[in-house]
C-alpha cells in the first residue's frame, strides 16, 4: 500500500492574470509562497518518505517553501507537469475560444493517460511509503480519477483542487 498525499501548487501570478500556464514555469504570489508555508504547517506531523513533483518552477518553489527543510529524497519529474495548452500557453483564458482547443494541446485523454503512467511509476517504485506528490490542477484531478475509478470523460466530477490543497489517498 501507498499513502499518498496529493497537492497542488501556491498561487502563482498567472493564476491571477488567467493565463494558461501549461509547461510555463509559473511565478509564485506572496499569497501563493504563503500557501506554501500554511501547506508545510499542515504537514509538519505528517511521515513521510519522499517527494515527487511537478519539474516546474511554481511547483518546485512550492515544495521548497513548504517541506524543504525536511531534507526528504525529492524526485521532479515531467510526468506530473500541467496540461500542454500548446499554442495556448501564455495566453489570456478570455483570449481563446474555450470549446474549440488547438490542435497541438494535450488533450484530456492524453492528460489521463500520462496520469496513469505516473500511478503506474509510484507503484513500482513507492510501495509501502507514505509520498507527497506536488503538482497542478488539472494533472491532479487526472490523478484523483484513476485512484477513484472515473473515467477521462467524467473528470469534471472531481472538484476543483484549491491553491496548496493537499488530499490524502491510499493506493493498493
């Protein structure tokens, strides 16, 4: 089994502005180093093993505000990365039309599959650990999906992470 500790980066100034950050490295608020910090607060009783995160640098920052100083194995790795919004990386969500997505962004099923090839890699390698994974939101409810048994199609059902929100789930 697995314990495995889900969450998603601080605020960054791009969540502000409504940019697609994508594979952007994002730039942390005060708010969002903040959240951070609330984050490490809220894990400082918590065992861990290891870290996997996101390799991007709003994530990066993230962990190192929040459970940096614990000097835990820390493993960064594209698999936990954001959606590709491809051509709309950088861009204003007012800017695109939402419903008609560029033909070179990831897709949800893609997004699906590249979370269930992280799942597959925590399982071989994490086994019997208790794992904080940091990374984005829409990967994240990718990840929530596939430990629930939803399908790439239903990942709406899955609320919203929050800014710093950590979910707890054990994996078998």
């Amino acid at each position: 089994m697995i314990t495995l500790y889900l969450a998603r980066h601080g605020q960054t100034e791009e969540n502000l502005n409504h940019i697609f950050q994508g594979h952007l490295p994002g730039t942390l608020t005060e708010t969002g180093k903040c959240q951070a910090k609330e984050m490490g607060r809220k894990l400082k009783d918590i065992s861990l093993d290891a870290i996997i995160s996101s390799d991007l640098k709003r994530v990066t920052d993230t962990v190192s505000l929040a459970v940096g100083y614990r000097g835990l194995p820390w493993e960064q790795t594209p698999l936990l990365r954001e959606i590709d919004w491809g051509s709309w990386t950088g861009l204003s969500l007012n800017s695109v039309e939402l419903n008609n997505p560029p033909a070179d962004a990831e897709t949800r099923e893609m997004l699906y599959a590249r979370a269930g090839r992280f799942l597959d890699y925590l399982k071989q390698h994490y086994e019997g650990k208790r794992v904080l994974v940091v990374a984005h939101g829409q990967i994240n409810r990718s990840i929530e999906a596939h430990i629930l048994g939803i399908k790439a199609d239903a990942l709406r059902s899955i609320g919203h992470m929050q800014n710093a929100e950590v979910r707890r789930f054990e994996i078998m």
